[in-house]
C-alpha cells in the first residue's frame, strides 16, 4: 500500500465581487485533495469571504465542513442577489438577447448612481446583505477559537490609508464586512473605533503574515484580477475596469518584487552567512484563475444568479486541477513561479 504524501500550504485569496466564485471552485478542488493540508488563509474582499468560509469549516468539520460552508455561502450570495443584484439574468428568458441587454442597461444605470451619489445618500441606513449572509453561515463566536487553520482577512484603513489584518481572534461579521466594504457601495465599516473600506487597495491579498506567522513555507496564490491583458481598453466602462484591476493589483505586484528581491540575495550569495538564516525562503505559486474571467465584462463582478456562480466554480476546479497535476511536486522544494522573469 503506497502511502500519501501530505503537503502543507498557505492560500491567498484574492477579492473580485462574483468572480470570486471561481476561488471557490479553486478552494473545492484543493479541500478534496488528501495530499493537500492547509496551514493559514489570507484574504481580502471576496477573498476574504472564501477564507473565513474554509477556516471556519476546517475548524467544524473538517475538509467535508469547508466545502459545505463554501457552498451554503455561496447559495446564500446567489439568493440576496435575487433582490440586491444591479446585473440579473432572469428578465425574459424565452427572448435572445433580452436578459442581456436589460442586465446591461441596469448596470450602466447603478453605475451612474454609484458615481453622482455616495452610500450616505442612497443608502442612508447602511443596508447590507453580507451582515446576514455571514451570520446564516458563520458562527463568529466559534471560529475565535480557532486552532486548525491560521486567518489573515486585510482591510484598508480609511484615514491612514494602511492596511490592517485582522487575525482568528479578531474575527466577526465586522470584520468581513470591512474587508469587502467597496466605497461607492456601503459606508466604511468601524471596527474598535477605525474605520476601514475594502482591504483590496493595500492588500489583494496580503502575502507578509505568512512570513511571520504561519508555518509552511509554500503560498498559493489564487488570482482573480488579471494581471496582464493583451488588448488596450477604448470604452469608458473598459478603461475603469482595467484602472481597478491594476490598482487591485499593486500591493500584490509590490510584496512579489519584494520577495523576488530576497529570493535574489539568497541565490546571488550577496548575504553573508550569519545574515542568511534571518531571511525565509519562501516559496511561491500561482493559481492563475483570472486568465479564465478576463473575458467576462465588469457588469458580471454583480452577477449572482446560481448557473453563473456554479460555472464559475466549476472553472475554478478544473484549474485547480490542472495547477495540481502540473505542480504538485514542486510544493515543498522550490518556487512554481518565476518571479523574477515576473519582473524583469
């Protein structure tokens, strides 16, 4: 009888509205793997959704319990998107083209809402379906004392503008909340007297507390904002899409390049020897979810009918299944990604 390898690793989530959907299919491949163990979650946004859902199904019931909160999470999106979504898909199903269309004109026209008016005027009373989503799925209180799996949810601090993680201990529907708080949508989040908006402008998602606090030294980043795109955007719509992809993904460009620098100084010999210990090695790899998205239109970040969040998992899950038959071997022994060719 051959017996199984296990590996440990961190998971990195990245934010992306619905397109989130895709980590969960990610996270569900990974969970259903007996060589995979997971040591600690970042997250931010709907990232950080994702990483609250799997810790606090690790510490209930397991790798079953994870994929069965990713999953009652995500039905729970897909039902108050029946109400709260500004993109739908259900208008006139048995016209060509009318859902389509509809779904577009409603999106255009929150748009222009979202940019005249701020959360304090249309949304006075501070209205949002996360709050119930996370209590129907989550039990805070529970996952405080978690042991199994280490959390890192970042959020964006409004008035420093620095990022600040929250840890297990710190946890709660606030804390989520604040993470995923975009500020064209909800007023910021306070949490013990600060206040914080979505924690993708300064950590999407955080890479640095795995240096320090988590014990495996491999992290696998799922991405969901696309990093590179071939075509220049020319519409309005297109040009702000790609305006928020690179911003999202600056902080995480910026902590690569840092650890692509460190990775430099190790292989170039440029430390002296009693330095060298001081510096983790630590490994990188990349699950590249937004190469499947990049074609999907911004509108659909706000898609939340259950055929679409299900497509995009199960997208999710083949990639994940390809990265593991690719790159499994590498975990535990060396870097998957090249981050310096990355850079350079």
């Amino acid at each position: 009888m051959v017996e199984t390898v296990t590996k440990k690793i961190n998971l990195a989530f990245q934010g992306g509205g619905s397109h989130g959907a895709v980590t969960w299919g990610v996270a569900d491949r990974l969970l259903e793997d007996p060589r995979i163990e997971i040591d600690a979650i970042s997250g931010c946004s709907a990232g950080a959704l994702n990483a609250t859902a799997v810790a606090y199904g690790l510490f209930n019931g397991g790798k079953t319990g994870a994929r069965e909160t990713l999953e009652l999470l995500w039905r729970r999106v897909s039902d108050a998107g029946k109400l709260y979504s500004p993109v739908r898909s259900d208008f006139f199903p048995m016209i060509p083209g009318a859902a389509d269309m509809i779904s577009a004109l409603s999106f255009q026209a929150f748009d222009v809402m979202t940019r005249a008016l701020s959360p304090y005027q249309f949304n006075p009373f501070d209205i949002n379906p996360l709050r119930d989503i996370l209590d129907d799925c989550i039990d805070f209180d529970a996952l405080r004392h978690c042991t199994t799996t280490r959390l890192f949810i970042a959020a964006t601090n409004v008035k420093s503008g620095k990022v600040h993680v929250f840890n297990c201990k710190d946890i709660s529907t606030d804390v989520v909340c604040a993470s995923a708080c975009l500020p064209f949508l909800f007023k910021a989040v306070e949490v013990d007297g600060e206040h914080f908006w979505d924690g993708g402008y300064m950590g999407n998602p955080v890479l640095f507390p795995f240096f320090y606090e988590a014990e495996a030294s491999d992290v696998v980043i799922v991405h969901v904002n696309p990093i590179e795109r071939e075509e220049v955007p020319t519409t309005a719509p297109e040009i702000m899409n790609r305006v928020n992809e690179i911003s999202f993904n600056s902080s995480l460009m910026r902590e690569l390049r840092a650890i692509s620098f460190v990775h430099k100084l190790l292989d170039d010999g440029w430390l002296k020897d009693e330095y060298r210990d001081r510096l983790r090695d630590i490994r990188i790899h990349s699950i590249r979810s937004d190469r499947a998205i990049a074609d999907i239109d911004i509108a659909s970040k706000f898609r939340t009918d259950w055929a679409f969040l299900t497509e995009l998992k199960n997208k999710g899950r083949d990639i994940a299944d390809t990265w593991l038959t690719e790159n499994f071997d590498s975990v535990g022994e060396k870097s998957s990604v090249n981050l310096r060719e990355m850079f350079e």
